[in-house]
C-alpha cells in the first residue's frame, strides 16, 4: 500500500481565495496580472461552486463553474454550469486530480439541474475523454484596411457614429448585447457583475496601444450597435502604419453593423485591423473586397458536454422535423448511456428513452459538438465519429441539428 499522501478536493472558502487564485496564475504561466483583474476575478467567483485540491496544506489544483444560461437553437436560455479555473500543479501531475475534479463539477451541474457544461479550452486535447466537444469556432482576421474596401447596403449613411466613454456607454451597449443574445446560439445571457469584464482595461496588457475607445452607432436616437476597440500608432518607411485592434463589435441591423466596420476600416494613421474571435459567419467576410487580403484564420473556441442527454435535447428546437433512435455512449456519465427517441421540429422536441432499434450511434463527444448546430453530424460521421445504424437517418439528423446562425461564444471566462 502507497504511503504516498493522498490529495484531498474541497469546496473552496472565501478567506482561501487568494492561495487558491495565486496557484491557478502560476499553473498557467501568466505574466503580471493587474489589481482590477484580481478583484473582478474575486467578485465573480462561487465559492460554492469551486474546489481546491488540497495535499496537506498545500492547494494543487483548482477549478470552479459559473452559472451560466446559454442560448441554444430556438432561442431558449438553458442552465449551464461553466467549467472554468481548472488547473493542476505540475508537481502534481497524473495522480487524477483533474479526472476528480471534472467528476465532481459534473455531478454538481446535475444536482442542480443544468442540462449543459460549457468551457474554453486552454489545451483542447484533454476535454475529449470528459465528453466535451467543440461545438463553436470562431474566426481571427488581420485585414490590410490600405487595400481592402467595402461595399456597404442601403442604409448605412444614414447611421450616426460617435465616441462614447467605454464605461458610461456601458448600459447602452449592454442593451444591445441583451437583444442579440436570443438570436444566436451560443451566446450567455450576462449575470450581474459580467458586463464589467468588458471594460476591463488594465494598461499592463495594453502593449502600447491605446486605452480602451468605444464607437456607438445610433437610428432615430435609439444606440443599434457599438465598437469597443484599440490603436497603436506605427511608422514605417513610407509613412503611417497604425493597428486598429477590434475588441467587440454588435449591431442590431447590417446597415449599423456596415457603418462601424467602415469607420474601424477607416481611422487615420492606421492601416491594419486586426479582428479576432468573430463567428464564422461574420458579416464583415461579405463586405469586403478581397477576403484573401484578410489573412482570415479558423480555430476552435467553445466547448459543450451535454450534462442530461434528454433534457438538453429536449431544450432545443430543431430546423426540420426529425424522429430518431440515439445509441449514445457515455463513460463518463453512464447515466446518460443508451438509446433515446428524439423527436422534435421547430416548434419543440421531446427526448426519452427507448427500447426500439438504434438509427444513429454516438458518443456523448460528438452530441456535444453538434448541439449548438455548428458541427454537422455527417461531417463527424465522415470522420467515423458517428455511424448511420439506419439508411437515410444520418442525412435527416444532420439537416435538422443545424442552425440558421452559426453559434458563436465570445464570453470569455
């Protein structure tokens, strides 16, 4: 029998806050971290809902969750926890720690009735085997603004810009954000507290940009959209070489969209944009003239692990009528192993066991990645992933898992 010592989880405490945060900053190599990062990471954090682990008096791993509504298809906000936090100490290392920790945050999400776990993975490669699949993208550009034009829709001149303090324009854009967030799936509704995320502007992270500026975009003095955004003055050989960096942008209209994509296109003394973390679908891919000149770069970002299989497919409309038998394997929550009817259109679902044939086989991975309707079924088939077990099934599952919007989750946390 090992005399090794055995590493213990425990619900986190307030007056054990500061350890406990100082070993996350450590476990992920962070550079200097600013006093409004550390207080605002303190005000948003449950303790409730957050474990150390704990070898003697020594913490060597962390983790938490948020409790979060996301958006799915059809628009509902549905409960889910946000796994966030997780680190282990790598003196640490392959003792089980994180295995532990995920079992116990999944079971906690469903003692409290959440459906969903969500995250964003630092390193993609281990959430697999905790049956999260990556269920939304995002896309980074670095566009050449000196010859890359627009061409915007009727309408767009007819949009008042103007500057607004990022703070005090806070309610206003907030708003928008608030209409927006039914429309696409993926999307959190954003607790108390999380609209300060936003504004966060220490200037340690600013790398010599300016501080944080915001634009606001008005019709018939009503706020339809804003820009928060960043410039940093450049110089080169033949003259002015400025970065605009886009932080967020929203809009309620593509004429109000249009018109704060064309004043970031055209800021004096700056001849790059640089966009990161946008969806996929982002309209700004269809208004330029010269998508090649965007250097534009697809990656992973959101993650989703279906908590109950029936109650989170029952959660969300689907965009043509579907009626089929799920073989779902699941280890890791066995409770959500075996075959499920699922039959549902865009008016509403039902999900629930079954004892009929299997039409589609899967596991608990890959009915996280296509929840949100950004991975198609037949593309992770094509891949092995999912096998057809009935002919025609996988080509009605597929169209009817899709989303109109592709999901998108640009809430870090």
């Amino acid at each position: 029998m090992s005399d090794e010592p055995r590493v213990e989880l425990r619900e986190l405490r307030p007056e054990q806050w500061d350890g406990w945060w100082g070993n996350l900053v450590r476990a992920f190599g962070a550079g200097p971290v600013s006093e409004e990062e550390r207080e605002l990471d303190r005000s948003l954090t449950e303790c409730d809902r957050s474990l150390g682990a704990w070898d003697g008096e020594l913490c060597v791993g962390t983790s938490g969750a948020f409790s979060f509504r996301i958006t799915v298809p059809g628009g509902a906000p549905v409960p889910a926890a946000g796994v966030t936090m997780v680190s282990v100490a790598a003196t640490h290392r392959r003792r089980g720690v994180l295995t532990a920790m995920m079992r116990r945050l999944l079971d906690d999400a469903r003692g409290r009735g959440e459906p969903l776990a969500v995250l964003l993975a630092s390193e993609p490669a281990i959430y697999g085997r905790f049956g999260y699949g990556a269920a939304t993208a995002k896309v980074s550009a670095e566009i050449d603004t000196g010859r890359v034009t627009l061409a915007v829709p009727p309408g767009t001149d007819a949009v008042r810009l103007r500057y607004a303090d990022p703070v005090a324009a806070l309610p206003e854009c907030e708003a928008v954000y608030a209409a927006l967030v039914p429309t696409r799936p993926g999307l959190l509704v954003r607790r108390p507290g999380w609209e300060r995320a936003v504004v966060l502007d220490p200037e340690i992270h600013r790398d010599g940009a300016s501080a944080l500026q915001c634009v606001v975009a008005e019709r018939d003095g009503e706020v339809t959209g804003y820009a928060r955004f960043r410039t940093k003055v450049g110089w080169g050989p033949s003259g002015h070489d400025g970065t605009v960096t886009l932080e967020d942008l929203d809009a309620l209209d593509p004429a109000s969209g249009a018109a704060l994509w064309r004043f970031l296109f055209g800021i004096d003394l700056m001849s790059k944009l640089v966009v990161r973390r946008r969806p996929v679908d982002d309209a700004w891919q269809h208004l330029v003239s010269d998508t090649r000149r965007c250097l534009p770069r697809l990656s992973d970002s959101g993650y989703v692990r279906l908590v109950d299989v029936g109650a989170a497919l029952a959660a969300r409309t689907y965009q043509a009528p579907v009626d089929v038998v799920l073989a779902v394997e699941d280890d890791f929550c066995p409770w959500n192993a075996g075959s499920w009817r699922l039959s549902g259109d865009a008016k509403g679902a039902v999900c629930e066991r079954t004892g009929d044939a299997p039409e589609l086989a899967l596991s608990a991975r890959e009915l996280g990645a296509a929840y949100l309707g950004g991975t198609s079924l037949a593309a992770l088939a094509s891949a092995g992933r999912v096998r057809e077990l009935r002919p025609g099934a996988l080509a009605e599952a597929s169209v009817a898992f899709g989303s109109v919007r592709a999901p998108w989750l640009p809430h870090g946390f």
